[in-house]
C-alpha cells in the first residue's frame, strides 16, 4: 500500500514528536486536567505504555472544557490551574503538551506551555481564533467540525496558512448523524491529507452520544479499538484519544474515554497495522 494517500509532503515535529512523515503519532490524556497529582499518575503511566511499544506522544488535557451539555458540568479550575499544572508535567516528564483553546485572548497564555494549540470542534471556523493560534508560531490542531464536511476543512489550512502557521494538523472526529450520534466518513482521511498536512483522527470523541445523557454526552467506549484499528489502516498519521484511569470517575466525557489498563495493548496494535500498511 505503500504511495497512497501520500499527496502531503508536510512534516515537522513537536519535542521529539514527529507529525507527518510517514510515522504515526499520539496525543494521550484525560479530558480536563482535574489534579497535579491525578495529572502525574496519567502522564507517567501512558509515557511508560509509549516507550515499552515504541510510540511518540504529547499529553492532551484541557484547562477548560467550555462546550458541556449543562450549565452544571464541570469544566475544568480555570485557566491558571490547568496552565500551571501542564506546565509541571511537560517538565516532570519531558513531554509535549497540547490543550484546547476557546477564545482569542488565551491563545499567547495557553502557548507559553502548550506545544500544539487545539482548536475545539464547534470553534473549527472562528477566524480570529484561528489568527490568534497561529500567530503564536505553535502548531495548530483543528478538530474538524461535526457540521463540516472534509472537502471544507481546506478553508481552516488555508486561514492558518495566511496568518503564518506551517505546523497543521486537521483532525477527524466524526459528523453529526440524526440525534444524539455521529458516524465517522473513512473518506475523511485520504480527503483532508491532500490539503497537504498530518491528519489525525480523535477516536474517542467520534464515540461521542452529544447530549445523549441529557444534561450530560454519553458514549460508547467498547469501539475504542475498532476505530482506532480501522483509522489507522485507512492510512492516519496520528491518533488522539482521551484516556483515564477510572472513566466511570471522571468529572467530563467519562464514557467515551479509554481506560487506562486498555491503552499499552491497543498501541501496541495500532503500531503494527501501521508497519504493515506501510510496507
């Protein structure tokens, strides 16, 4: 399979965390950063899950979730708790860091730690927030919109592009499909990459029920492994996932997050349906 979906020739890395290339990279974390120490017990154990299979990660949290169901969800300690938490842990561990972003004015802040800034989903076509991220000289994540199709997103490469930005990333997290659902467009992938940066695909949010709670997004965490297999042999250039060690505990998107004791397994897959389809 080796030549297809290659139309990109962009690559670059984060630390040591390659984007592009040829490789297949992973951002790795709970959802929102909820402890120093809950955020040390994740960071230690996915590095270690990484390094025994081979894989380069950046640890994923967010300082703040402003997209919840409920005015009573939580949403994280703020800004300055979850910066400064992330900033021990990129330290600590020596590892890159990614965090979402909602508003123009954090981005500067959110890049004196943060490696890769993310742009969440629904803000996928905020132009100013877009400028702001870019202007900072980090790279830029953007979740494509679950109301975008793939052929759209070319619009999000090409403001970043203009505000300066070259370390892209698009990725994948499903599209709205009825009520409470969203279904995943395996065309997504080869479609975005000809824009010519990395994709990604966020397998645990396209397990997403939106709302499918209530006042609280349900999810169905049991496919984790089924579509991280089947994006990766599609031909993904890396993965994100929310992970934690007690779903059932964590304070946001609990039944869509990978289990902690399920990760070293499934990188270890992952890993090897990407050797073999790149051979």
């Amino acid at each position: 399979m080796k030549g297809e979906n290659q139309a990109y020739q962009s690559s670059f890395t984060v630390g040591t965390v390659e984007f592009g290339g040829g490789g297949l990279s992973f951002m790795l974390g709970p959802c929102v950063v909820e402890s120093l120490d809950h955020a040390r017990k994740m960071a230690g154990a996915i590095k270690e899950a990484c390094s025994k299979v081979g894989v380069g990660f950046v640890y994923k949290s967010s300082f703040d979730k402003a997209n919840r169901s409920s005015i009573d969800s939580f949403r994280g300690d703020g800004i300055e708790f979850g910066l400064d938490i992330l900033h021990k842990i990129k330290d600590e561990f020596d590892v890159p860091i990614v965090t979402d972003i909602h508003e123009p004015s954090q981005a500067a802040v959110a890049a004196e730690v943060a490696d890769i800034l993310q742009i969440p989903a629904f803000l996928c076509r905020q132009t100013d927030l877009l400028v702001a991220a870019a202007r900072t000289g980090r790279a830029v994540n953007v979740k494509k919109g679950q109301f975008l199709s793939p052929w759209d997103a070319k619009n999000i490469v090409d403001k970043l592009r203009s505000a300066g930005c070259e370390k892209i990333i698009l990725t994948e997290r499903g599209a709205s499909f009825g009520y409470n659902n969203l279904v995943v467009d395996m065309r997504s992938f080869p479609v975005m990459r000809e824009f010519g940066v990395p994709v990604c695909f966020d397998v645990t949010h396209s397990l997403q029920l939106p709302g499918g709670l209530g006042k609280a997004t349900g999810g169905q965490s049991q496919y984790i492994e089924n579509f991280a297999r089947a994006g990766v042999a599609c031909g993904i250039d890396a993965v994100f996932m929310e992970v934690h060690d007690d779903p059932s505990r964590a304070p946001s998107d609990g039944p869509n997050q990978l289990p902690l004791a399920r990760l070293r397994p499934l990188l270890a897959k992952l890993k090897a349906i990407h050797e073999l389809v790149s051979e």
